[in-house]
C-alpha cells in the first residue's frame, strides 16, 4: 500500500502527460495528492527555489547537454528527504548508476506508464519503516493562558496553507483543550479516546477519530472534559504520534502546561518547538528554566523559538525583549500585539485569524513564521512586523 503522500509531477512530452493522466486518479494512489506542474528538471529546480518539497518527485528530463548541472540546481533547493524519480530519454546503465550516485531514486527511460511509475514509488516504501514522516511542532505555553492553544492552532492553519500538505493538528490537553471551540467543531471521538486504548490504533482508527477542518488540517481534539482524562502513557502519545507523521507532513502538539514523562520527551523529541510567553517576570523565569532543562536534551542546534506575546496589554510594566535576551538567553522569534479585539473576534466565530482578518498584520506575521517553521519562507523580510517588533524592543 502507498502510504498518504504529496506527489508532484512535472512532465514535459505530451506522450508522459498522456501516459500519467491516469495517475492522479488511480486507486493506489487513493491517499496520496497529486500535483502536476508545467516543465522539466529547471522548472522545478525553480519552482521548490520558494516552495517546500514534497516527499515524492517525479520530474522528467527536459534534455540537453548538462544533466548534471540541472540535477545539482534541483538538489540544491529539494529537501535531502524528498525522494526524486526521473524520467528521461537514454536508456544506459552507465547513465542509470551515475543518477543513482548523484541522490536519484530511481531512474524511468521513455516511454513510462503509470504503472511503471507506481512500481518505482512502492519500491520506495516497500518497507512501512520507509514511508515518510511529517515533521513535528510543539507549542508550549510558559505559563497557562498566555495564548500557546491560539498560536498553536492558527501555526497549523497557516502551515497547512503554505505546504500545501497535509497537516495534523494534535490537542493533547486532554482535560481543559479548546479546540472544539477554537475551530467550532464537533468530534465523537478525540485524542482522550485514542489514547485509552493505544495498542488497538492504527492508521485507520486515527483517520475516523480526526475531524477535517479543511482540505489540508485535520483536528484530533481534546474532550474538554477533565472527567474523561487520564494521563496517557509515554508509550501511548508516542504511538498516536508516529501515526499521526504518516499521515501528514506537519504534526502540530499543542500541550498542556504540565510537565511530566510524556510532555518532557515530546519537548524534547518535537523538530521544533515554540516557546510562548507574555512579557513579566513569572514567564521570563520560565523561559529561562526551560531552556536551560531542555538545552542539554535537545542539543545546542534545536533551540527552542520564543513567540513574545500580548505584547503592549500592561505597556508601562512590561519586560523588554533584551531582558529575555540577556536573561533567558532567547530572543524572540516573533512578537504579538494584544489585541483583544483580533482574537476575540476569532474565538467567537470558531475561526482562525486568517479567516477572520486576512490581511491583518498578525496573520501575515503568523504565516511568515510558519513558513521559516516549516522550510521556506516567502517574501522574507517583507512582513516587517515580527523583525520591526524586534528591533522597536531592543531599543526599548
Ligand atoms: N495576542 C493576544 N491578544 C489578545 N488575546 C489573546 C492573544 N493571544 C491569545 N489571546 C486570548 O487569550 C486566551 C487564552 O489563550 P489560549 O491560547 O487558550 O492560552 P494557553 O493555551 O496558553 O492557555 C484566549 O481567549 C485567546 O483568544
Ligand atoms: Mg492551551
């Protein structure tokens, strides 16, 4: 079985268009998304220059004399993890061993079918250990209401919309987790039912227990119900979690304040991890002890990104972002305004920030850190918000 994964294709003859036009609606597939672009190994190259890349490519071959150099400026760009199949016109084993060498999955000469194709992608996951995993943000609050829950949520938005992939958004606070509220859903079963049971979920279980927000986000919320929550096992949230990767390309953990085996080894494995805090002094000590516990856990290269938020709602009293710099040793990654009115809005809708108020400077501050989050970021620096709010804090 072919496991859920992006496809992107980008086929330049007419005979391959035709040959794989089948493909996007073919059955093993069923799981998969698939994507099909206009051009050969450049277009690609300049296409993944802003875009991240998904876990399979199949790119054929435009011609010319320098295969080599046009693999190079797509490898450049593709992220080491995404498997490349090529489609081209010599059929050579010299030519075969030399792609290999150069990182190439596999190589397809002319003419290729999709079964030729679907072939070539089940070699690559034969093995379920083999099939990709999406990568994991955790989003840890330094004290309880600081807005860990809303960040958390709206980076899984936003994350989805940028990736174009597939992204799961997980609410692990079992007891008081918003999330139904938050996206106004209703769910019959949650992370509280999933986690009961561990050793029976599976793939299958874990896709009727997660509610589709849209096209790219599925929720597994929390019950909300502090009755109906027992503590999870280490054991158990590391199940659901590997699940969870081979369904999506991001896996958002929003945590509950509470520390523990289950939430220490989540802040410790998670890709990246979003430290949220407000500016006073409770949550610069937090900060600080946090980093300093997780620092040797998680190594000196996974520091942990601090969002500085509601920012201005106590403006003569509040800390500076140098303070958190020299004393928490973190500077902030991006900074947030209060704004009761922005978020309020949003929570009473049951929608996400950029839903409510699209070209708001917050969402857009938003998605630009989902985007440095998550690979490429667009338009770096053009959303000053986050980078002014920096530097108008240093100098404070
Ligand atoms: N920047 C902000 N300005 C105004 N209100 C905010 C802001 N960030 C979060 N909130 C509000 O604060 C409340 C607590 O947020 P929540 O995400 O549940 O916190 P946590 O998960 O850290 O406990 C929510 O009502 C949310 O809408
Ligand atoms: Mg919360």
């Amino acid at each position: 079985m072919i496991p859920r994964l992006t496809l992107d294709l980008f086929l330049t003859t007419a005979d391959s268009r035709q040959s794989l036009a089948a493909l996007a609606r073919h059955g093993a597939l069923a799981r998969c998304t698939v994507r099909s672009h206009d051009g050969g190994l450049a277009a690609a190259a300049a296409h993944y220059a802003a875009t991240p890349t998904p876990p399979v490519l199949v790119v054929e071959d435009e011609g010319g004399d320098d295969l080599s150099a046009r693999l190079d400026r797509l490898a450049e760009v593709c992220d080491p993890a995404s498997r490349v199949l090529l489609i081209g016109g010599v059929n050579d084993i010299h030519v075969y061993r030399r792609l290999r060498e150069r990182g190439v999955s596999d190589y397809l000469p002319r003419p290729v079918s999709a079964e030729h194709v679907l072939e070539a992608i089940r070699a690559l996951f034969h093995d379920t250990q083999a099939a990709p995993r999406g990568k994991t943000l955790a989003v840890w609050g330094a004290r309880g209401g600081v807005g860990a829950s809303t960040l958390a949520q709206n980076l899984a938005w936003t994350a989805s919309r940028h990736l174009r992939e597939p992204v799961i958004y997980l609410d692990l606070d079992l007891a008081f987790g918003t999330s139904l509220l938050s996206f106004n859903l209703d769910a019959k079963q949650t992370a509280a039912d999933a986690l009961a049971n561990p050793e029976r979920l599976d793939e299958v279980l874990l896709e009727r227990y997660l509610i589709e927000y849209d096209e790219h986000l599925r929720v597994l919320a929390a019950p909300g119900d502090p009755a109906g929550a027992s503590s999870p096992s280490l054991e158990g949230v590391e199940r659901l979690l590997d699940l969870a990767r081979r369904l999506s390309a991001l896996v958002v953990l929003d945590l509950p304040h509470h520390w523990c085996g289950w939430t220490r080894h989540l802040l410790t494995q998670a890709d990246e991890l979003v430290l949220v805090a407000t500016p006073d002094l409770p949550n610069l000590r937090e900060v600080k002890t946090l980093r300093e516990t997780l620092e040797p856990l998680r190594g000196a290269t996974a520091a942990p990104r601090l969002v500085l938020n509601r920012m201005d709602a106590y403006r003569k009293t509040q800390l500076a972002a140098k303070d958190f710099v020299a004393n928490a040793g973190l500077a902030p990654a991006l900074t947030l305004p209060f704004d009761p009115l922005l978020f309020g809005d949003a929570a009473n809708r049951g929608q996400m920030l950029g839903e409510c108020a699209k070209s708001h400077r917050v969402p857009q501050a938003l998605a630009q850190f989902a985007a440095q989050l998550t690979g490429k970021a667009p338009d770096a620096g053009k959303s000053a918000w986050s980078v002014a709010g920096v530097l108008q804090w240093l100098k404070a």
